[in-house]
C-alpha cells in the first residue's frame, strides 16, 4: 500500500486551503478596491454643494445666477448673462470665463484683468441678481417641511413658524438647527417654544443657505408611533378577514353582493 508522504500532504493541504480561500481573498481584494474608489470620490467630488458661501455677509456666485457688468471706459463692454451649469458665464474679448464661487469684489478684478490684454484701461463693475438655488430646509412635525427658498435674514423661530408645526405633536422645545459640514457639523439645541414663553432670544439665530432645522416630535407623539407600528399590521389584515365576512353574511355567497369586491 502506498503511503503519502508528509512532503506531498502538506502541498495538497495548501492547494486545498487556496481554492477555499480564493473567494474571499477575492472579495477583500475587491472590497478593498471599491472602499479606496468611494474615498477618493467623497475626497474629490464630495461634501455637499460646490458652491457655497454666507451670501449675507458677502454675495457670491452660484450656477442660475445673473451678473449684470458694465466697463467704466469701455461702453461697448456691457451686459447680462446668466451663470452656466458649468460656471461660467460669456464676456465680449474674453470669450467663456469661469466665475462660479466669486464673491462680487473678486469677480470685478477677476474680469477687468481678464479683459486688460484687450483695451488700453478697464474697470469693470458687477451686480450679482440671486437666481440659483440658495435654500435651507425644515423637517419633521411641520405641516410644510421640504426645501424652503432662502430669501436672507430669517431667523429659526421665522422658519419654524412659516413651515407650521404641528399642534399636538410638535417639541418645539427640543428644536435643532443642523449646519451640516463633513469635518466639523454643528448642530444647535433650540428652545423655541422659550420665546415667546419667557422672551429669551439667545438661541434665535440666524438661519444660513443650506441649514436644516429639524422638528421633533413630543414622548407622546413617539409613543404614538410605536403603538401604531406596531398594531397597524395586525389591524389591516383583520379588517379585511371581517369586511369579507360581512360580505358573505349579507349576501349568502361571495362575489355577488352589491358592495363586492371580488
């Protein structure tokens, strides 16, 4: 009888461990692999909206924006345009220019020396007409929460009222102002229901673009929530088990009662 030397045993028992673990050395290769493609996606791509900025301290350009410019000594150097979806907009000489995420004074250096190879003097002024989609947002118990259209200078106690909490299920004293941000997010407890209670506006700050308020609901309402998740599954289906039986009683067979639903 031949027997198998330890040699040749220890290689099959190697060879057998490697197709075992072919698959999953596969799957952490690849697993890996997508892991590095979504960080350098978040690094490169990510964090929120490209353009972004306190237009209330100092207006900036975003993509839908109109700039209205005009050349101090150049007249024929004037006009409006709309901000492209790439960011740029078109100005006479220069051709496409890239002005996405400028503030109104870097935009005006920006453009006069853009066009400075093109005439003798220049000096060109801007107006910047919000036209793009500066917002903030309410949620939860509000009878209108979604995206709110930023209008500047509103404040949280404004914002919460203008999306209308709910009566009975709102805890207006356990708002929170979220500023989202992928490094350092800062999210502020809010009594509202204190203001006009007791008149402390401490906390009443202003809302910025792109700010999420959040509204949550009362113990009760929560409670609420729980009981009804939990029995509304075994409700439905018992209700339909007794309408049918109504049914049948009424009419003596299934299918031809006036109320019918087969």
């Amino acid at each position: 009888m031949n027997r198998i030397s330890p040699q040749r045993r220890r290689v099959s028992l190697a060879l057998v461990l490697a197709v075992l673990l072919a698959p999953s050395l596969t799957s952490c290769a690849t697993t890996t692999s997508s892991d590095k493609r979504i960080l350098q996606y978040l690094n490169q791509e990510g964090f929120g909206k490209r353009y972004t900025g306190n237009s209330q301290d100092q207006n900036y350009v975003t993509i839908g924006d109109g700039i209205q410019f005009e050349d101090s000594y150049n007249p024929e150097v004037r006009g409006t345009e709309t901000v492209d979806v790439d960011g740029t907009i078109r100005i006479p000489e220069a051709g496409s220019v890239f002005v996405a995420g400028m503030t109104r004074a870097e935009l005006e250096s920006f453009l006069t020396q853009r066009l400075s190879p093109y005439y003798v003097q220049t000096d060109v002024k801007v107006d910047i007409r919000a036209g793009g989609t500066r917002a903030y947002y309410v949620m939860g118990e509000v009878s209108s929460p979604g995206r709110k259209k930023f209008r500047g200078d509103v404040t949280v106690f404004e914002a919460v009222l203008e999306a209308i909490p709910n009566k009975h299920s709102a805890n207006l004293g356990r708002v929170k102002l979220i500023r989202a941000d992928p490094r350092n997010p800062l999210v502020i407890p809010i009594d509202v229901a204190d203001m006009w209670q007791n008149g402390d506006s401490t906390y009443n700050v202003n809302v910025q673009e792109y700010d999420i308020i959040y509204v949550p609901p009362t113990f009760l309402q929560q409670l609420a929530d729980i009981v009804s998740a939990i029995i509304i599954p075994v409700v439905t289906p018992l209700r339909t088990i007794f309408q049918t039986i109504f049914l049948v009683e009424n009419d003596g067979r299934i299918g031809t009662g006036r109320y019918s639903r087969f």
